[in-house]
C-alpha cells in the first residue's frame, strides 16, 4: 500500500503557499515535509493539522496508489 501527497502539494499551489509557510501554520516538522515530499507515511494528526487548517477533505491532501 502507498500513499502520494501529489494532490497537497498541487493544493499549495493554487493557493500559492510554500511548504514553509505549511510548516509555520499548522506545526508540522520539516522532517515530516520531507517525509511526505519522498511519499513515506505520516501520522493521521499530521493530515488532520494540515486539514483543519487548509479547511479542505483528506483527499486534497493525500491519494491511496494502488500496488
């Protein structure tokens, strides 16, 4: 099972936000940006912070790739 953030960083931007800024808002770590920049797991509060704050669904922010 694999998960991709293509559709987070798509939804940046088109709201033109860097992954800084992401990272300033919601208080998600720079390692945890880099581990989704490389497609790797994250936890579920993580995509609930970034969430709440783009006030979007978990599918703008991730999409389940089938094997």
């Amino acid at each position: 099972m694999a998960f991709s953030y293509k559709p987070l960083w798509k939804l940046l931007i088109d709201k033109d936000m860097t992954k800084k800024e992401l990272m300033k808002n919601t208080g998600v770590s720079k390692s945890t940006i880099n581990k989704m920049t490389h497609g790797e797991d994250v936890s579920l509060d993580v995509i609930d912070r970034i969430c709440t704050f783009l006030n979007c669904n978990v599918e703008c922010v991730v999409e389940h790739i089938k094997d």
